[in-house]
C-alpha cells in the first residue's frame, strides 16, 4: 500500500490529467443522454429544462477542452500529438497498475 502511495503522490500532472480525462468524457456522456432526453420529454415545460441543461452542458464541456488543450492533455486538431499524450496515460496507468501489484 505504501508503495502506491509514494507512486501517486510523485504523480499529481498526472492525476490533474486524469481527472479532467474523466470530467470531459462523463460531460459528453451528459451531452448525449440530456439531448436524448429532450427529444423524449412529453412537455414544454420539460423540453425549456432540458434545454437550458444541454447548453449549460455543452458549456461546461467547452470550459474542460479549453482546460485540457491549455494544460497539454488535448490535442483535438493534432491527431498524432494526442495519441503520443494517450499512449503515455495508457503506459502510466499499466505502471501504476504493475506497482500495485507488487
């Protein structure tokens, strides 16, 4: 336990990347469920909700890219650069991943 500890502590970069990685996919996840929802719900009442909740979304969305791009954990318009930053979370978490273990 001690080890992971010491191995996260070493990683804070890393773990500001991860937890904005997490905050950008659960909001795309809410883009998507909350403009479903809208084209589902039965009253304008609802829909005027809904709405002010899917714009209020997408803005939060374009608040965390903005974040991410800034920090250099983005790289939407630079297709090779973000696989480099994505191989090297995808490495970072198999070693992390081994230091637990052992």
């Amino acid at each position: 336990m001690m080890g992971l500890l010491k191995n996260l502590m070493g990683m804070k970069g890393m773990t500001d990347q991860v937890i904005a990685t997490d905050f950008l996919i659960s909001t795309k996840s809410g883009v998507i469920n909350t403009a479903l929802a809208l084209t589902e719900s039965a009253t304008p009442e609802l829909r005027a909700e809904l709405e002010r909740q899917l714009f209020q979304t997408i803005d939060t969305h374009d608040a965390i890219s903005n974040y991410m791009i800034a920090k250099g954990y983005y790289h939407p318009q630079e297709l090779r650069e973000q696989l480099s930053v994505d191989l090297q979370t995808a490495k970072t978490a198999i070693d992390l991943s081994d230091s637990i273990e052992h």
